[in-house]
C-alpha cells in the first residue's frame, strides 16, 4: 500500500465532507469532528451519493432512501455495507492508503493533487491578501489569485451603510461591461440578502434569467444585461456582527458549487478582518456619499444630460424600470427622443431660466418603449462639472396619483358638471334619483350655470340614453316660428311651408325634449306646450290631427318664474306641471371651493384641443381666479382659462396670462363690492381683511388704523 496527500484538514469543516475520485471510485471524506473517515461514496441500493447525507456523530445517512453506515466500520445500521478506506494524519494533510497500481495511474494523481493544488492556492490567495496594505490591492489579489479554482468573470464588494441601513457596491471588477456599478445600494430589510447577512450561510444562485422570471429586481435584471448567469454569494462578519458581501459571479450558469463555497470561506474570513483592520468600511461609505445621494432615491428616476437634445450622461435603474429600457439603450437617447413633441417644446420654454440656484419642477410626458405615455413630475437644475454644465433632474412617477385624481374626478363629477361643493354634490344625489324616471324638471339659475349640462346628465343616466336629445332655445326664434318648431307644420300651413315638416317634440319621441329659455315662450304656445305636458298628444300647425308622443321634458330659464307669474307673462298652471322636480344650480360666487376642480378640468379640457402642455395654474393666479365673483359664473371662467391658453407658452398659467381687467379688478375692491348683493357689507368685510393682513394680524394695530375699539373689530371679524 502506499500513502498519498489528499486534502488539508482545515478544507473539511466538523460536520462536513468533501469528494476525491480515486481511478474509478468516489470518495467521501468525513469529519465528524473527532475523526477523519473516508467512504465509498455510493450508496449500495442505487448509488445515492452518501456525502449529500445526514452526518450524525459517525453514521451518515443515505439521502436516497434513508440506509445509515457506520463511518467507522462500513458496517451498516439497517442496510448492506459499504467500503472505508484506511485514512491518516500527517501533520496537517490527510493521507488515504492506495494500491502501487492505482498509485501509478496518471489520471488518479492529477484528480488527487488537483485537491491538493487547490487547496494550496487557496492558501497562497491568502497570504497575498494579507499582504495587501489598500483594498484596491486585496480586491486585485482576489480576482486573478482565484481564477483558476473559482473561476468568475465577475468580483464585487458590497458593505453595509449604517446611516441607511442599505447594502452599497463599493467595489467591482469585471471582464465585461458593468451595468450594476460602484454606489448601487440595495436594501437589505426584507431583501434575499438579510437572511444571508444574518445567518452567516453563502448562497449560489444558479441561473439569473429563472430568477429574473420569477422575481425580478433592479440587481438581477442588470446583471442579465451584463451577461451574467450564476452567482455565489458569501457574507462578511466580524466578531460575528455583518459589515456585507462579497459576490464570485460567472457568465456560464450553474457555475458554482458547495465544494467552491468550502474553499472562499477562508478567504471571506480574512477579507473580512482586513476590511474591519483597514476601516475601509467608512472610507467607502464617504468615498461613495455622492453616488448614494444620486442613486438611493429609490422613488425618483433620475438623470443627467447636458441639453434636451443630447444624449444621457448617465441614468438610474427606475428611469430604465419606468420606460422599460435597458440602460445601455436609453444612455444612447436624449430628452428629446423620448418626449412627445408637443412636451418638448412647452419643455423647452419652462427650462430656458434654468440655473444652479434655482430648481424648476413641471409636469411632462415620456415614451415608454412601446409608445405608450408615462406622466412625470421633474424637479430639475443645472449643475457644474469638469468645467461643463448639465441638467440633472429628479422625476416622479404619477401615475398612480392620476389614477387617484380620476377616482377623485369620478367622485367630484357627473357626466361634464364638476363639484366637490355640498349644494352640487345634492344635485348630483337628485340626479342619480331621478334620472330613471319621466317626471318633469325645472332648472332655474343665473346663466353660465350650467343648466344644460344637469340636462344632459339626466338623460344621459336614464332608460332613455339610446333615445334622442332634442334642445330647443325658446328665446332665439319668434313666436310663431316657435311654435311650428315644436309642433311641426304641414305643407300650406303657410307662407314659406311648402312641405310636411317634423317637429321638435316627434323628433325627440321616446327620449327628452329639452326646452332652454322657457320664461321667453309666448302664453298662446305655453296653452298647447301644457296640453303636451298632461295629455302627451298635440297638433301640427295647419291640421287637425292629433299626434301622440312619449317625450321627457326638462325646461330650463334665468328668469324668477314666480316673478313672471305675477306679472302676467307665465301660465301658473304650466309653471306647476313643470316643476314637479326643480333644480337650481348655484352660481359660482357661491361655490368658490369648486374653482380649483373646475380650472383643473378646464386645462385637461383646452390641453387636449390645443395639444398645449399646460399642466398647472401659479398660487398666485389660483388666488386671483378664487377671489374673482364670476357674474357670468361657469361659463365665464372657461373663457378665462381659453384666454390664459392663447397667452401662456409655457407649462403653467400664471398671473400675467389672465385677463387684464380681471387683475385689475381684484385690487379695486370697490368694483368687487359692487357685484355683491351687500355692497356695503362686502366693502367692509374686505376692507377688514386686508388692515388685518396689512398688521401682521395683531388686532390692537388693525383697530387702531381703522380708528375703532378692538371690541368693535372682533364683532366684525366675528361676522366675517
């Protein structure tokens, strides 16, 4: 027999195994923490490979089926026997006794000494790392002193930050592009690495696309773009406190094994130490403040370019994430390429004041890849480097906070009428009621209020949607025209008929008639306009022949109909048959809280029509359009907003694109008390007001400017 080395001991860990090939035989190698045994490594039922098994004091357990050997003898518990080799120590190396022959073979002494080989290199790997006074150096050390028993196309540092409480990349090397670079930082509450982190266990994943399937994240989608496979992971502990990571990876998946995790955990322990020893850990960290600044704002995108039209100086994952680009594709696009045209231009013209000292934040659109819009909120500024400046902007995702929005609109809204205010949300509530029935509806309120929009939401929400809706302005044609215009006309009935002519009310059959202005109709056409109403049949002009018809009818006028009725110009009759449901829609001096809902729908509504990129309205333009009494209520204001969107190039109206007169006329206050019902009153109120802002509001100065008792300015700042 002759004795050969074939491992050190310190590469079998108590508890663990390895596995040499002797000429046509595995075999496993115990340490049971007392003893050394060496087995053959199959299984006698079907060659279970014993090492994988249950190690439990000197009997191993056949992962296979359960057989137990006894490491000392080969005996079995329960089950056949199995061979054991004669195995000693010589020094620190373990040595099995074989055969002269076996001896002799070439190819059992290169599987032999390649353990051994190895082993050694391991060795050698760390008494050059030891050697190293930089972790530039030791990091060098590792990468090339490795190759040739762990081979790894990629090597990567990560330690933990502890005023984030995050993993940060602070060293990498790599024989291809790096994507996932220096300052990428991770957290680790909740990820795949705390476990690791706590625990001590490395980790090996075997193939990143299968993981990247599964469960994809910003760490191993780049590494898929870098062309990596397989990763072996091994934590770094002092003293049994975590400080990071170190990452072997491969471009070959499948790449890594136990047996490598066995001979890394030496070189981790003293990467470890060195890291500690060196303070290298804050260096780190302060060498990479800028990046991790740039980088951790894990809900921005962020980006760098030096103009709207050149190409990305650098990108973070979520910007990639969001517009679903690889980073090297979207480093090769500009601001420009990715901006719908008419968002480059408004862009353009907001970032023309663009400096150092003062950011500017505004709402855009990108493309994703497949042409579809992301809406964005940037808050971007110019910045300085290597004697050249960029724009560097920070992007929000709001999406979600349209969709929120668009929740909140669906609450806020009914069909085009828009108002959170509680006398609209009451309209709201009567027309839902009801709109399913066919009984008869009076809207009364002051023009631009938005009476047929209540119309058109009533007919819009009943059964008789499919059916027409039919409007008729009684004020806009002369009485008898009127009347042929709702009742129709037969040929001859007149001058001018010269053919059969439909009327309004058939037109309308099965659906809704809606009569605006009907404080303007003559008393002869409210007689037959009543008749339709109770009896549902009516007469065209010039015959005798009834018609019937199944027509909802909702009437809608300015005028105070009960002013009329005493005047003698309105039937009390029809005025009853029609207001069997009224509504009156409040002005909107009386439903100031709406404004800003109705000048964000106002601005999607002329963004759409214009392809203008206006997103927003200025506080101090907001505070003007609040302030302002609208004696043409709804319909005024949308002529404001349209007038900002002539003036306004850029992407928010401000104060300066409104109306003159309307800025003119907030700071006269008594023009403004005019168009109060109490002009005294509201003179008064207002005058109070702004003494009281003008004194930093401290009431003895206000009552003193105003020359009255501070008793007296708490009564009227009471009854403000």
């Amino acid at each position: 027999m002759k004795w050969i080395n074939i491992a050190k001991t310190s590469a079998i860990e108590p508890g663990q195994s390895i596995v040499i090939k002797l000429d046509n035989e595995n075999i496993a190698i115990f340490n049971t923490g007392k003893e050394f045994y060496a087995i053959n490594n199959t299984c006698p039922h079907q060659g279970g490979p014993l090492n994988e098994g249950i190690l439990a004091g000197e009997v191993v357990t056949c992962p296979w089926h359960g057989w137990q050997y006894d490491l000392k003898s080969g005996c079995p518990i329960t089950t056949p026997n199995v061979r054991i080799y004669p195995l000693r120590l010589q020094g620190d190396m373990l040595q099995i006794a074989i055969t002269p022959e076996a001896a002799a073979n070439n190819r059992l002494k290169d599987t032999v000494f390649k353990e051994i080989i190895e082993t050694d290199q391991v060795y050698e790997t760390l008494e050059q790392i030891q050697l190293g006074k930089t972790l530039d150096e030791v990091f060098e050390n590792i990468y090339t002193g490795l190759q040739d028993i762990v081979p790894h196309n990629r090597l990567g540092i990560a330690l933990i930050d502890e005023s984030s409480g995050n993993l940060v990349q602070c060293k990498t090397k790599s024989n291809r592009e790096i994507l996932l670079d220096n300052g990428f930082s991770a957290k680790i509450k909740g990820s795949s690495l705390e476990p690791i982190l706590n625990s001590g266990e490395a980790r090996i994943i075997d193939d990143f696309k299968e993981i990247l399937a599964r469960r994809p994240t910003n760490w191993t989608r780049l590494m898929v773009q870098e062309g990596m496979r397989s990763n072996l992971t091994l934590p770094l502990k002092v003293q049994g406190k975590p400080i990071g990571v170190v990452f072997f990876t491969s471009e070959k998946p499948r790449a890594f094994s136990e047996a490598h995790i066995r001979r890394l955990k030496p070189i981790a322990g003293q990467l470890s130490i060195l890291i500690e020893k060196g303070n290298w850990t804050d260096k780190l960290a302060e060498s990479n403040k800028r990046y991790r600044t740039l980088f951790e704002m894990s809900n921005d995108a962020i980006f760098i370019c030096p103009s709207l039209t050149e190409a990305f100086v650098t990108v973070n994952e979520n910007l990639c994430a969001w517009l679903d680009y690889t980073h090297q594709e979207l480093v090769n696009l500009s601001l420009h390429d990715l901006m719908p045209l008419n968002e480059f231009q408004s862009t353009h013209e907001t970032l023309k004041g663009l400096s150092q000292q003062n950011p500017i934040t505004f709402q855009t659109e990108l493309y994703r890849k497949n042409k579809s819009r992301l809406p964005l909120e940037i808050r971007a500024i110019r910045i300085a480097h290597d004697e050249r400046e960029f724009i560097q902007g920070f992007a929000r995702d709001l999406s979600e906070v349209k969709a929120l929005s668009a929740q909140l609109k669906e609450r806020h809204s009914f069909g085009n009428l828009i108002g959170k205010n509680r006398q609209m949300q009451d309209i709201f509530e009567l027309i839902q009621l009801v709109a399913p029935m066919k009984t008869t509806i009076l809207i009364q309120g002051e023009s631009g209020t938005g009476k047929e929009p209540i119309a058109h939401a009533i007919h819009y929400n009943s059964e008789r949607a499919k059916a027409p809706f039919v409007r008729v302005n009684c004020a806009g044609l002369v009485d008898n025209l009127l009347e042929s215009e709702l009742f129709g006309h037969v040929k001859g009935a007149f001058t001018d008929a010269i053919a059969t002519r439909e009327g309004r009310f058939a037109a309308a059959d099965g659906g809704t008639l809606f009569l605006d202005e009907i404080g303007e109709l003559s008393l002869g056409t409210q007689a037959k306009l009543l008749r339709v109403l109770q009896e549902g049949e009516f007469e065209m002009v010039g015959s005798t022949e009834t018609k019937k018809v199944d027509v909802r009818v909702i009437a809608a006028t300015n005028r105070v109909l009960k002013t009329e009725i005493e005047a003698g110009r309105f039937r009390e009759d029809l005025y009853y048959r029609l207001n069997v449901v009224p509504i009156t829609p409040p002005p909107l001096r009386e439903r100031r809280d709406d404004i800003p809902l109705l000048v964000e729908h106002l601005i999607e509504k002329f963004s759409r029509q214009t392809q203008k990129s206006i997103h927003g309205v200025s506080p101090d333009a907001l505070e003007i359009l609040i302030d302002y009494t609208y004696p043409g209520n709804v319909r005024e204001l949308e002529n404001i907003i349209e007038h900002a969107f002539v003036k306004c190039q850029g992407g928010s109206i401000e104060k300066q694109h409104l109306p003159l007169d309307l800025i003119s006329s907030r700071d006269d206050i008594v023009t403004q008390a005019l168009r109060e019902s109490n002009p005294l009153a509201a003179l008064e109120r207002e005058l109070v007001q702004r003494v009281m802002e003008e004194s930093n509001g401290k009431p003895q100065l206000a009552a003193q400017r105003l020359g009255i008792s501070r008793t007296t300015l708490w009564r009227k700042l009471k009854a403000v």
